[in-house]
C-alpha cells in the first residue's frame, strides 16, 4: 500500500497534520497503534492558540458544543493561601479561555473533521515496529506482524516522547532534565461545580486536580525516580497527602486510591532532538521535543507543529513534489519557540518544583506570585504566556476541497 504520507501515531499533532494534509489534498494515513482514542491521564487543556487554528479551519463553533468546562483565571494555592496569578479573559482572540476537554474527546473531534477529506485514512490498532530504508531515506514503515507500508513522499513520526526515532536512534536527543516525575490517579468527586483546575504547593508537596466532572484527576508531583520509594508508603498516605493539600474539600466516597495498582506514573521528560529531519522523515509534537507538563502546554505546541509543517510542505506535497529540501524549516520555524518554553520550564522546575521537593520550607509565595496577585494587570502578561504562546501560527495551507 503506498500513500503521500504516512504520519506514525494518532495523537493532537498527528491528527492535526493529517487533517490539514488532507485538507490539501494530499493522500495521507495516519497510524495509531490503540484501538482508540480512550487513554485516561493525558492532556487535557486546548488553549486558545490552539482554538485560533480550529477557527480559522471553520470547525471553532462544533467543537465548543462538545463538551468542556471553561478556565479563564489561573490560580495556586501556595502555603495554605490561595494566589490569582493569571488572566486570559482579555485576550483578543475568538475563544479567550482554557478548554479543559479530554484528549480522547479532542482526538475523536479532529478525527470526525478529517473524515470529511477523500485523502484521509485513518488505520487503528497498527503499531509501527520500524522505518523502511531504501538508499539511506526513509521510505516507508514495517507494523508489529511484518506488513509494510509505503510513503511516496514522506514519513512523519509523531507519536509521543517514546518516538520510535528516539527508540532506534535515528534522531540523537538533547536532553535538558527534569527533577520530577508524577503520579496519576483518581479521587473522588462530589458537589457543586468549581474551579476546573486547582493546585496547591507546600513544603515537600506538589499536587494538582483537574475536575473530570465526576471524579478529580490528581497529578501528585514526587522527585526524579522516588516512584518505588513512594509506592512503599502506601496509598493511604498518598491520600492523606492530597487532603492535606485541599482541606477544604471532599475526598470520601466510591472510586478512589484502594492499591498501588491505581497510581499511573508518568516519568517527565524535557529534551529535544538536536536535528528534527533526516531524508523522508520529520518528527514534531512530543517526538521532537518532549515538554514538562508545567503550564499544560505540550498539546498546543505540537498543534503549531503541525500547522507550521502544513504550512511549508502541503502545496509542494499536493503538487507532487519532494519535501526533503524543506524539511529543515519546518524545525527553523519552531525551533525558537520550543527553546523559550523549555527554557521557561526548566527555570520554574529549578526555582520552585526542584526546591519543593527537595524540602525546601515554603512558607510564603514567591515575589512574582503575590505582585501578580496585587495588580490585576499584571495577570494579562502570564495570561497571554499561557494561552497564545510564543510565534503562533496560522493557517496557511492549500484547500482542495472544503468540508
């Protein structure tokens, strides 16, 4: 089977690549490995950078019918008081506020959009095992079972930070370094709705809870590599942690922390691969450049991945053309932003995650926290940060037939 383009994973950047390449009019597979989309603790926070790019694909108004809850003020809890430190609703943009949406609802919607495309295919439970090589390009994939697929144009890897081009060494990775890992899991919900997202830091203790609606998804941040160390303490000492943490909330009921088996660690990464292309291949989205998870905006980055490549590659993929001469700047256009968020991620992991897990007595907010909270105008800057990013992109590829 032989397409323009295959895309190895089914994630936001894979699907949106995908969608705009067919959108083009380019012949485009995407290969996601599960038999669907339903993977609990993943990202779940759709900025308005990226909800700029679904308006001007026209999709902006069905996707806000889907189901979400809206987060237009940040906030943290720190020492026991709670700190406004950032706005968005001042953002001049069509939606200036967080969608807290679940990913496997914000993978079905753009898979739903892509549909529309004759170019688009979408291959479930196809796991890829390796590229296939022909002269030294990369012309194709071998899936778990020993069927192959051929691309006429280009491979593109972009199925998370366990990339098969890191895994094989296709790629080399720079890595930047995080002193933290988290652990996932459920807790009990009940009463009225709140805030979509709440966080608390103390001393030794990091936790976050999003609300799922009927149950709280817990992020409890622990040291680099103390996953069995904590385990050993027992769930019931994680729980206690988290009540800690929100004294003011209710935590009792069905559905809650009961073993070890419940905890879903994820090991944070921050690197980037130091050269994103190789002849038939590009990686983008968490395949070239795995981010912490501080600030939530690891899905909108890889979604200006995908828009940046669309962007350069669409019209000369649609046209029949090579690509691999323009690969490169698809990594020089993101390139710069990708260095800025990791750099400000790696500076919040160094001055605030790194000292408050390594024990360092929290007995106040830092400065920048309690000016924030002072002067409301103040929380536009951070609010910006965070919802537009840096260099967003717009959308700028060939319409070959519009949906």
């Amino acid at each position: 089977m032989t397409d323009d383009v295959l895309i190895v994973g089914g994630g936001p950047a894979g699907m949106m690549a995908g969608l705009l390449l067919a959108r083009a009019g380019v012949q485009v597979r995407v290969l996601e490995k599960h038999a669907d989309f339903f993977r609990d603790f993943r990202g779940d926070t759709v900025h308005p950078s990226t909800m700029e790019i679904l308006d001007q694909l026209g999709m902006l108004e069905r996707f806000l019918q889907r189901p979400h809850d809206r987060l237009d003020t940040a906030r943290i809890r720190v020492a026991g008081r709670e700190y406004v430190i950032g706005d968005l609703s001042h953002l001049d943009t069509p939606s200036p506020f967080i969608a807290m949406m679940p990913q496997w609802d914000f993978l079905d919607f753009l898979r739903d959009e892509a549909a529309v495309f004759p170019g688009f295919t979408l291959d479930m439970e196809a796991p890829v095992e390796n590229f296939v090589e022909d002269g030294g390009r990369v012309v194709g994939v071998g899936l778990t079972g020993g069927k192959e697929l051929r691309a006429d144009r280009l491979v593109i890897a972009a199925d998370g930070r366990s990339s098969l081009v890191r895994r094989l060494g296709l790629l080399a990775v720079e890595t930047i370094g995080a002193p933290m890992d988290v652990f996932w899991f459920r807790l009990p919900r009940s009463g009225a709705p709140g805030d979509a997202l709440r966080g608390s830091i103390e001393t030794g203790r990091m936790v976050v809870l999003i609300d799922r609606r009927t149950y709280w998804q817990c992020a409890f941040l622990i040291a680099k590599g103390s996953g069995e160390a904590i385990k050993a303490r027992g769930v019931d000492w994680i729980s206690s942690e988290v009540a800690k943490a929100f004294p003011d909330m209710d935590f009792s009921g069905e559905g809650g922390l009961k073993s070890p088996a419940d905890l879903h660690l994820l090991e944070v990464a921050l690197d980037r691969l130091i050269c994103w292309h190789r002849p038939g291949l590009l990686a983008i989205g968490d395949a070239a450049h795995a981010m912490s998870p501080i600030g939530g905006i690891g899905i909108n980055l890889a979604i200006q991945d995908a828009v940046a490549a669309a962007n350069i590659l669409a019209g000369p993929l649609a046209a029949g053309e090579g690509v691999d001469h323009l690969l490169h700047k698809v990594q020089d256009r993101r390139l710069f932003p990708t260095r800025i968020i990791q750099a400000g991620q790696k500076a919040a992991q160094e001055a605030v995650i790194g000292r408050v897990l390594g024990g360092a007595p929290i007995t106040r907010a830092a400065w920048p926290v309690r000016m924030l909270d002072r002067f409301p105008l103040l929380r536009r800057i951070p609010g910006r940060l965070i919802g537009l990013g840096v260099r967003r992109e717009r959308v700028k590829s060939l319409v070959a037939r519009p949906p």
